[in-house]
C-alpha cells in the first residue's frame, strides 16, 4: 500500500510528526510550513529537496498531500482545518481543537459536509499506561466506571522564553486556566468513551511563577465533570504549578487502575500500570509493551509515534486503529471551556452541549467568547498587568539562544 502524503505546519512541535513520517513505512514527509523562515532553513539543511517548503498556507495547501499535520499556534487550529479540509484534505490537529464555540460548531460541520478525516492527536492517551487502561476496561476488567482522575501539572517556568518567544501577545501568556485541558481530560475519555454532560470549575490563583514568567492566567484549574453514566472525572491541569504531574487513575465497580507517580523511583512514570482488580490481578503491576516497537524511541514515552501510527493506519483503511476523532475532540475539550464559563458565573454547575446534535449546535453557532476578542478575560479575578520589561528580557534571551 503507497504511504500516506503527509504536509505539517509548524517546524517547532511538528518536528515530532516530520520524523515520524520521515520514517514510518506508512508515511511520507511531502512539505512543511512555518512563517518562521529560519526555522525552514534549518528544515532544509536537514532534508534538502526531497521535501517542499512554505511559508504561505494557502500556497503549501496546493502541495500534492493526502493530510496536513496542524502543529502551529494551539489558538489557530480550528481555521486552519477548515481551510485544509475545504481543499481536499484530511486534518491531523496538534492540541487544541478550537478556541471557542463558534469555531467549534463550523469544524464539526465542516467534517461532517467535507467528509475528510478529522484526527485528533492528544498524544497523551497513547503513552503506555492510559493506553492499558482503555484496553482492559474495554474487556470489561475494571466493570462500571464509577471515578478517574487525571492531572497535567507542568510547571513550564524553566521552558517559558523557549515556548513563547519573549511575545507578550504569545497565546501562552494569555490563555485562561483552563485552556490547555486535554492532556488531563482526554485520557479519561478516551479510556471510558463516555460523553461529559456537565461540569463545575476552580481556578488557582495568579502566583508569582505566573507573574515572573509574564503569563496573565491562574496558575492552574480543576474541572469537576460528570459524565452520561453519572459517574465523575476529576481534571486537574496547569502551568504554573511547583512541581510537575502527569498521573491518571480509574476506579470501576471492579476495582482500580492507575499510573506511577513521576516521584515513584524506578516506576517509569505514566509509562507503568498499576492493577487492583477483582480476581487474580489484585496488586500487580507492570510495563505495557507497545504495539509498535519503533514507538519506544520517540517523544513523550512513544506516544507521539503511536498517535501518528494510528492515523495513518487509519488513511490505509485498518478499521482498528485507535483514533480520536472530532465528536470525541469536543468531549475532550468543551469540559475545560465550560469549566472557565462555570468560573465567571459564580462557580455554578454548567451544561456541556454535545454537538453530534445538530439542536445544540444552533445555541452556540455564533458563541465567539474567548480572550482573543475580549469577550472573556484569562483571569476571573480581574485583568493582571505585567511589565513590559519582563517580556523584553525574555525576548533577548530568546534571541541569544536562537
């Protein structure tokens, strides 16, 4: 079977996707965009003419491709799959999907209308204990779901000047507490496949992290979301936390499973699953071994080789490979956007439309609340200012470095 034509935008994140499909059998690196030439030139040294490069969007969407890898600006993505899907092609999205409601409404339509692939890659789900997870509580080894857990605590202090470029207008620094939500929720949805009907938030306050590291937001924020079933998902997630988390854990009528702890010695983190199961798995745990053995060598445990694999898998027509699709993005995500909702309103309990329904589409088709337009700040407690003078020493450490 020919390998699948892959385009990516985005030569900083995207340079996990370039090496897979560099790589893959299934896969083929065709072109690359980035309005940021160096970064192109550096491409380019690497690979010389065997792969296009761009920097007009509208010019790479030309390029003979079969999907285009979104890893540009988290607050871009929704735009930019429209256009891409438009134009013929299938989408794999770099988290997140979309930055409001409005955006969220025409990506689902446009799915729907173009009838392209929309992937969704929050790698998080394919590292190796959420994906052991999801694979025996679909054998039925954990019963009901009851409860889960999970956390993405980053304190993102130490890589702040290289994510965000000394840029004051950098979406990281403006991004309300609950923007980055997936990597804490996705798992757990992926792993039950139950759909969130309604959600209540907390957001942490505006520390002196967030502060020095010119981020205007809480430092982190929790939703607390029940599920279909009336089970419930604690999320937990943030940049400006002390020390880092990534952790997830599920409780069934049968029993618990959950990752190591990033301080457990020796656990191999999230990569480890720990068992307390009814019947003979009482206490055990072990390494999940993956199902593609190339994946150990790459990012984040393998799981973005794995996210990637999927999707190609996927193109080539394998109806088992493990993919996120757009009605599951949405699921994953809207619980965080409404978490922030339920902040401003008091902390009220919220309701999180499913836009499968064509009915809860129309409540929100022309819902454009963000802090991009001002409709909504990135803290509920009033508008932080910071000094110029901190992003201005970043942006020369930025420029030193690069």
């Amino acid at each position: 079977m020919e390998p699948i034509k892959v385009g990516v935008i985005g030569v900083g994140r995207g340079s996990s996707m370039m090496s897979y499909a560099r790589s893959a059998d299934n896969a083929q690196l065709v072109a690359i965009c980035d309005k940021w030439e160096k970064g192109l030139e550096q491409k380019s040294a690497q690979w010389g003419d065997s792969v296009a490069y761009y920097t007009d969007y509208n010019s790479f969407l030309k390029h003979d491709m079969d999907v285009v890898v979104l890893a540009n600006y988290a607050d871009e993505h929704a735009p930019f799959a429209i256009k891409a899907m438009e134009q013929g092609k299938h989408v794999i999205s770099e988290v997140l999907p979309c930055k409001n409601m409005a955006e969220a409404v025409a990506l689902v339509e446009c799915t729907e209308q173009t009838g392209k692939r929309y992937f969704y890659l929050e790698n998080y789900c394919y590292m190796g204990a959420p994906r052991e997870m999801r694979r025996l509580y679909r054998e039925g080894k954990l019963g009901e779901f009851e409860y889960g857990e999970g956390e993405y605590f980053h304190n993102c202090e130490p890589i702040w000047t290289d994510i965000t470029y000394g840029d004051k207008n950098h979406w990281r620094n403006g991004m309300h507490a609950f923007f980055y939500c997936t990597h804490s929720m996705g798992p757990l949805i992926h792993i039950t496949g139950l759909r969130p009907i309604r959600v209540c938030g907390f957001e942490g306050i505006h520390n002196e992290r967030m502060a020095r590291i010119g981020a205007r937001s809480g430092s982190f924020g929790i939703e607390m979301v029940t599920l279909e079933n009336g089970s419930i998902i604690k999320s937990g997630h943030g940049t400006g936390i002390s020390r880092n988390s990534v952790w997830y854990t599920i409780y069934g009528s049968k029993g618990r499973m959950e990752s190591a702890r990033e301080d457990a010695a020796g656990a191999h983190g999230n990569r480890r699953i720990y068992l307390n199961l009814d019947g003979e798995t009482e206490g055990l745990t072990y390494l999940p071994g993956s199902p593609v053995p190339e994946a150990e060598k790459s990012g984040h445990g393998g799981s973005d080789y794995l996210a990637m694999w999927n999707c190609m898998e996927a193109l080539q027509g394998n109806p088992k490979a493990d993919i996120i699709d757009v009605y599951e993005a949405m699921d994953m995500y809207l619980p965080g956007m409404f978490a922030y909702f339920s902040v401003l309103e008091g902390g009220i309990t919220v309701n999180i439309p499913n836009l499968r329904n064509k009915e809860d589409r129309e409540k929100y088709r022309n819902d454009t609340r963000c802090v991009e337009t001002g409709e909504i700040p990135s803290y509920s407690k009033g508008d932080i200012q910071i000094p110029d003078e901190i992003y201005d020493a970043r942006r020369r450490e930025w420029e030193e470095k690069h």
